[in-house]
C-alpha cells in the first residue's frame, strides 16, 4: 500500500514537472514578411482563443482571394479598444500581417486601417510610455 502511494505520488510529480505544451504557435507564419491586403471584410470573428478577420481582396484580374487574418484573444483585444463591433461585413480596410510560410492565403495581424481612418494591432500590449508621462 505504501508503495502504491509513493508511486503515484512520483508520478504526478513527474506530470507536474513537465512543461505543458501552448495552444498552438505562431511559428507557421513567415515573421520577416509583410504583405498588404486591401479588400472588404466578409465576416468578424469574436472567439476565443483568437479573434479573426476574414478579407475578400480582389487581384488586378478580377479574381477574389479570401484571406483569413489571424489576431488576438477577445480580451487581449479589448484592452487596446477593440469591441465586437469594431468590423462588421462589407468594411474596406487595408490590413498589414506576416503571411503563412506555405503560401496559403492566412496571416497573422500586424495593423489595419479601419474605415474610419484609425490604426489598430492584433492585441498585443500597446507600446510603453515615455517616462514622466504616466497618468495619475
């Protein structure tokens, strides 16, 4: 009996000591590459783990190409001012993001132009202020 306690002991320190793995990771996208997708939204997505822009751009040929631009979490973009309703469909944007190394058409967000002329990021922390400048 004694042993079987031990031994179950150890083995949940043994799961306890190892690393967990994240959700997923960013590593599929080309981080050295910038491409600039102009085009309407066809849909906003307000989901956890990530929020997602999906953007009908259309080549100089005529042909359509529906990018799904990845962002992100809801509250993670929340603190930086986006809501739900900050895109809806039929929106032009011009959006920025680091493309998939495969060449599929999803990217990752690194800033749009929204219709009303604003800039926004994927969520992330917005840039720390200069010092002295805090607000009290």
């Amino acid at each position: 009996m004694k042993a079987t306690i031990v031994g179950l002991v150890a083995a949940f320190a043994l799961m306890w000591a190892l690393p967990a793995p994240a959700h997923h990771s960013f590593a599929g996208f080309d981080r050295t590459k910038e491409v600039m997708l102009r085009g309407a939204v066809r849909e906003f997505q307000w989901n956890n783990p990530h929020t997602w822009i999906q953007i009908v751009v259309v080549d100089d040929k005529g042909r359509q190409t529906e990018w799904s631009v990845e962002c992100g979490s809801p509250n993670m973009m929340a603190r930086t001012g986006w809501k739900r309703t900050t895109l809806k469909a039929g929106d032009n944007v011009v959006a920025v993001v680091n493309p998939l190394k495969d060449g599929r058409p999803n990217g990752a967000l690194v800033k749009i132009t929204l219709p009303d002329g604003s800039v926004r990021g994927p969520g992330d922390a917005p840039p720390p202020r200069p010092l002295g400048s805090a607000k009290n």
